[in-house]
C-alpha cells in the first residue's frame, strides 16, 4: 500500500469515528427528547383503558342473566 493510500486510510476512519461518534450523541438526545413525557402519557391511557373495561364489566355484570348464573356458581361452590 502506498504512503498517500495509507494518509487518506488513515483520513477516512478519522472522519468515520467522528461521523459515527456525532451521530449516536445526537441520536441519544433527539430520543430522549422525543420520550420525555411519554411515561405519563402511558399511564393516562392504561389508566382510561382500565376504566373503560370496568365499565364495560359493571355493565355485563348488572345483567340479570350474569348475576343468576354467578351466584349459581357460587351456591354450587359453598354446597359442596
């Protein structure tokens, strides 16, 4: 390999590692950024969907057909 191939080699991964080096620095704040707030934002959906769901069960449950057949579940557990 000649001298002026192995400057430029040399050149070349010198600007590689700074490239690569720059780029994750800026990746690992755009992302941190980007994901600030996204724990309370999750929260608020988990917790609307765990309301929702109680709902929709309140709703099954106050049926009459649910309530017979549960509590004749029940009866048939404490009978035995």
């Amino acid at each position: 390999m000649s001298d002026v191939t192995k400057r430029v080699a040399r050149r070349l991964r010198g600007w590689q590692e700074l490239v690569t080096v720059g780029f994750g620095r800026r990746w690992r704040l755009v992302t941190a950024r980007a994901e600030a707030g996204m724990a309370t934002a999750e929260y608020a959906i988990v917790t609307l969907a765990a309301v929702a769901f109680a709902g929709l069960l309140l709703a099954i449950f106050r049926g009459g057909e649910v309530r017979d057949l549960l509590l004749g579940i029940i009866r048939d557990a404490l009978s035995v």
